[in-house]
C-alpha cells in the first residue's frame, strides 16, 4: 500500500514539475523578447517608439512625357519610383506623403528630381491603396510597397533620396537611386 502511494505521490510531483517548467520556460521567452526589443536595434522593433519605417529602392519604371494628363516641364520625363518599406516600429504608420522625401537635399541639384508638377484642381484625384478608406497606412511590423511619381530631368540616372524614417526622431537616411 505504501508503495503505490510513493509513486502516486511521486507521478504527481512530476507533472506538477513538468507544468512549473513549461510556464518557466514561456516566462523567460517572454522576457528575453522584451529585452530584446528593447536593447536590440532592429531586432523585432526600431530603437523609436510610434512607426518607424526603412525603405530601400526596388525600381522606377519612365512614363513619359504626360501623366494623367499633365505634361512635364520642359526637358524632364515622368517617372514612377517604386520603394519597399517596413515598420519596424510599434505603431501604424499612416501614408499620405508621410516619408518626407527629399531628392538630392545635400549636393545641391535640386532640379534634378521636381516631386510636384501643375494639374487643374478638378482632375486632382487622390489615390487611395485600399477601396473605400481615405487613407493609407502600414501597420507595425508590416512590409508594402510605396510608389511615387516624379519628374526627372533628362540625362540624370541616379540622384540621391533622402528620408526621415519615424515620426518621432530627427534621424535622417540617404540612398543612391539609379533609374532605369
């Protein structure tokens, strides 16, 4: 009798072990994430809080000399500019124009990239990634595609970008861009 007490005593003192040791085991994934995420750059996270997003060229594509019915300035061609981006930060990033883009900020060529150009206020027609939402956005931990259109002046095949990655920093991050 006291033998089969022994081993019920001693089937239970290893599951409740077994149980101790698996919620240890989730405990100390858990914290380990958490420090991580918090002294890691890039690692699961960006070192900002809110959105923090990186992008890298991925290419352009020449549209010509009209798009959507607006004609370049003399002398550029329209391009389209494709990025991909990713939120490394822990918030939704929301996309209208929201990179801060410069073209050639420090080299002083200006010209060599226009991100704006004329239309008539009745054909402006704002592009919207999702059907029936006013908005775009990029939820944290989310890869998209970014798009934008620009003239480019004849003969230029690289210029350099230039964006400010969160929206709570000043950090800035430059990049070579060569079209095709």
């Amino acid at each position: 009798m006291e033998s089969r007490t022994t081993e019920k005593n001693t089937l239970i003192f290893r599951i409740v072990g077994g149980i101790f040791l698996v919620f240890g085991i989730i405990f100390l994934a858990v914290t380990l994430k958490l420090w991580l995420r918090g002294s890691v750059p890039g690692m699961m996270t960006a070192d900002t809080s809110g959105s923090y997003c990186t992008m890298e060229p991925v290419g352009s594509e020449r549209l010509g000399a009209t798009y959507e019915g607006a004609q370049a300035e003399e002398g550029y061609t329209f391009y389209r500019l494709d990025f991909q981006v990713t939120n490394e930060g822990d918030e939704t990033r929301y996309m209208d124009n929201y990179y801060g883009i410069y073209f050639n900020e420090d080299n002083g060529n200006y010209n060599d990239v226009l991100d704006w150009w004329h239309t008539e206020e009745e054909e402006s027609q704002p592009r919207y990634l999702f059907e029936d939402y006013d908005y775009t956005y990029l939820p944290a931990g989310r890869t998209g595609t970014y798009q934008m259109v620009v003239q480019i002046l004849d003969g230029v095949k690289s210029f350099t970008v230039d964006y400010y990655p969160g929206d709570v920093s000043g950090e800035r991050i430059s990049f070579e861009m060569t079209i095709e």
